[in-house]
C-alpha cells in the first residue's frame, strides 16, 4: 500500500504518493526528476548518492522515501543559485576537482557539509570529511586541493 509522504526538496515541498521501500536515491531521481543525485553501490559504500538531510549528510541509497517524511532535502541542485555556480562548485572546476564527475554531487555535497562545521579545514579533516565518499578518477589529490579553494573562496 502506497504512503503519502510531505518533502521539502531545495526549498520547494512536494506531496508524493510512494511504495514504502521505495529508496530515497531512486525517489528523488525518479518521482522529482533531481538526477543530479547518483546511485553507485546502493550499500552505502561510494557516497554518490549522498545529500543534506535536514541539514545532515546522509547516503539516500540507505533510506527509505518514507522516512524523509515531513523533512528538508539539499540535492546538488538546490546549491547553485540563480544559475551560478556554488564557490564549490566552482572551486572543482578550477581545481579540476572532477573526471567523469559520476561521485562529484556527492563530493561537493560532502564537502559542503565538511565546511558548514569547519570552515577552516586541515588537509587531514578534509581527508576524514570526504572519507565517505569515492572517485575512482581523479586520484583524491584535486579533489583535496579543490577543498581548500572552496574554503578560500567562502571565507
Ligand atoms: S549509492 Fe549510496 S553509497 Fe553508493
Ligand atoms: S570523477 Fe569519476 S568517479 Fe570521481
């Protein structure tokens, strides 16, 4: 039986009849058409599924749709506003932050929660900020650097 679920997703709510065991990742890709949201592993290894869950990074391959139920959603389509990059976003782009870009929503999502608690971040708290998440391109070293222009950037 289907569960009417409240959602508020970068800022706009939606009311959506869903399948309780419908994963979080596949709703938001395929009820709201936010495909930004990418689905790897769906055992909660990769992180490409990554969002801010009232305001909170989780991996929505390990939800169900459901349980966003009456809750606020960042994709990375909600961080570029007006239709301008993200310092983040911007920063991976500089930095050359991405390759395929497959982890990278993930990513810029995971480090702009890394940044919202510590604007200031060592190399090593960004490594252990970005631990959850991984890129089988870029080698790590810009997605480092792109980091640390991002925290520039926001300063
Ligand atoms: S798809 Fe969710 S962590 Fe890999
Ligand atoms: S850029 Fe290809 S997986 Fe990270």
């Amino acid at each position: 039986m289907k569960k009417t679920i409240q959602v508020t997703i970068n800022g706009r709510t939606y009311t959506e009849d869903v399948e309780p065991r419908l994963l979080l990742a596949h709703f938001l890709r395929e009820n709201i058409g936010l495909t930004g949201t990418h689905v790897g592993c769906v055992i909660g290894e990769c992180g490409a599924c990554s969002i801010l869950l009232n305001g909170r990074l989780v991996k929505s391959c390990l939800l169900f749709a459901p349980q966003a139920d009456g809750k606020e959603i960042l994709t990375i389509e909600g961080l570029a506003a007006n239709g301008a990059l993200h310092p983040i976003q911007e920063a991976f782009v500089q930095c050359y932050g991405l390759q395929c870009g497959y982890c990278t929503p993930g990513m810029i999502l995971a480090a702009h929660y890394l940044l919202m608690k510590n604007p200031d971040p060592t190399e090593e708290d960004i490594r252990k900020g970005l631990e959850g998440n991984l890129c089988m391109c870029t080698g790590y070293m810009q997605i480092v650097e792109a980091v640390k222009e991002a925290a520039k950037k926001l300063k």
